[in-house]
C-alpha cells in the first residue's frame, strides 16, 4: 500500500467517526411538559397549536415547532443575563423561535396554586448532566409587555443538580412562592455540564385560590410528544448518580401527591428514551448516511489505488 492509498484510507475511516460525533452531539434535547412550555404547548404534539397564540407564534417563526426539545444556545457558560437580550428570553434569542416572545395574554397556561408544591415534568430524549433553575416572575408582572431579566429574581426558587432521567423525563418538585397572584412566568434554565449547551423555556402559569395545594392542570388536551429518533444510550454517569439538592429546595426523584405526600404515578407525557422515526434529531440519522456513503466511497477508492 503507498503513502497516498494510506491517507485516503485513513481519511475514509476518520470522516464517518466525524460525523457521528457531530451527530451524537446534537441528540440531548428537552423541554417542559408540565407545567407546559410555550414551544411544547404550541408544537404538533403539545395539543395547543390550533390557539390563536400558537398560531401567531408559529407564523412569526415560520416553522410549527416539530423541533420543541430543541431550543439550546450553545457556550452561555452561566452568562445568561448577559447573552440573551430583554424581550428574547423564551426563544432564547434564535431566530427559528422568536414568535415565543410574543406578549400576549392567551398562551396555553397551567393553573398552580400559591406556596404549593409543584413537581415539573421536563422531558428529554437523553439523559445529560446539569443544573435546573426555577424561576417565577415577580408579583406585578405585565404578561402584556416583553419579559425581560428585571421581571425575574436575581436568584431562582428552586435549583436541582443531576436528577434522573426517568421514563424519558426530569421530575423534580419544588415549593412555590406564597405571594403570586393571577398569570405568570414559570421560567426554566437547564445548564448542561457535559455539554456546551443552555435550555430556555417559558412556561406560562396562572395562580389561583384553590385549598390543598399542587399543580391543577390546564384544559389543555394531552398529548404524547413526538420524540425525537435514534436516542438509546446509557446515561452519563453523573445523571445516574441521583438527585442533589440545593439549599433553596428539596428535589425529590419521583413525582408527589400534593393532598396525600406519596409518590404518585406520573400520568404527564414524556418523550421515550428509544424511538424511531422523523422529529428534531434527524442530523443523527442524515450522519448514518453519510458514514455509509464514505466508507463505501473511501473503501473503493483505496481498492481502485491498490490495483493501480
């Protein structure tokens, strides 16, 4: 074999090991169930799309959400307030979803009660490690105005570490801030730490009076998400470890029960771990192709040089 068949060789080999890192590295994706996102609720699989928010929201972005587990912006590194402009918090300043930003009053809510606990379904299709960050609008929040950084504490509520990923979601529960009244913003940041990505969600909400606490589902119908393909994998071995919680709250692993205290079986829809089909991770199966196409290209090449 010469100098020049071994590089080509060596090259055939190295490009599909390329492209499947890159696709691998685009498959760690997730949003909010409950209480809904806006880019879920108004997804094909949220249930909301017919509403006249999610229709106004799908047509400022020009696409209908297929890719709801996909609002990431990569290399934020905890500089969140600094790199995601007022007015650009829920679509995380991307362009393919900025009719999340729109300032209505209509969105697809979840109704919770004031110092209840809540536990938050947050699906993904993979499991990563990282920190999720609870925050909830100050009281006085115009849902008619653009949300921006000053509407939100400078600390979260709630702020878990590494939770499982259980039956294609996070769940984690938290207790609400006493002091909410009428609609708001639940808003969550998840800071991955085995990669380079940061998730943004908005999730509107809505406080009312209701006696013994939790989360009281919207009338939204349910759904189960459309997930995305290819995404068996074993956990990383810091999302395998558990849950640890901050000083501001307790998480605990498994959804709870607001009236009883027990664990409770989660009835939200989640994203599977193992699926298959079209959905916002087809990179993943575009780099398989391409492997095919350059091995079998590379192989061929090397075999046409070696007669030579």
């Amino acid at each position: 074999m010469t100098r020049t068949t071994a590089r080509l060789t060596g090259a055939a080999v190295a490009a599909p090991l390329l492209l499947l890192t890159c696709a691998a590295s685009a498959r760690a994706h997730g949003a909010p169930t409950d209480p809904v996102s806006r880019v879920y609720a108004c997804s094909p699989s949220g249930g909301s799309a017919a509403t006249a928010a999610c229709k106004a929201a799908i047509a400022a972005s020009g696409q209908n959400f297929v890719a709801w587990d996909n609002l990431r912006v990569a290399g934020v590194n905890g500089r969140d307030r600094q790199m995601i402009p007022d007015g650009r918090l829920c679509s995380g300043n991307l362009p393919a979803y900025k009719g999340l930003d729109l300032a209505r009053t209509d969105w697809p809510a979840t109704r919770l009660t004031p110092g209840a606990r809540m536990t938050m379904t947050y699906a993904s299709t993979i499991a990563h490690a990282g920190t999720f960050k609870l925050y909830l609008t100050k009281q006085g929040y115009d849902p008619a105005k653009p949300l921006k950084w000053a509407e939100l504490p400078a600390q979260p509520f709630a702020e878990f570490k590494d939770p499982p990923l259980t039956n294609g979601a996070y769940h984690f529960s938290a207790t609400l801030p006493a002091d909410r009244t009428g609609r708001q913003m639940l808003y969550t940041i998840w800071q991955n730490s085995s990669t380079t990505d940061t998730y943004y969600s908005c999730s509107d909400v809505v406080f009312t009076a209701e006696k013994g606490g939790g989360t009281t589902a919207s009338t939204r119908p349910r759904t189960t998400p459309t997930p995305s393909p290819s995404t068996s994998e074993s956990p990383t071995p810091a999302a395998s470890k558990g849950v640890t919680a901050s000083t501001r709250q307790t998480a605990t692993a498994a959804p709870v029960s607001p009236k009883t205290g027990t664990a409770a079986a989660d009835s939200t829809p989640v994203a599977s771990d193992t699926t298959s089909g079209s959905g916002p991770s087809a990179p993943l199966l575009a780099g398989g192709a391409a492997t095919v196409l350059v091995l079998t290209g590379g192989a061929a090449l090397a075999l046409r040089l070696r007669r030579r």
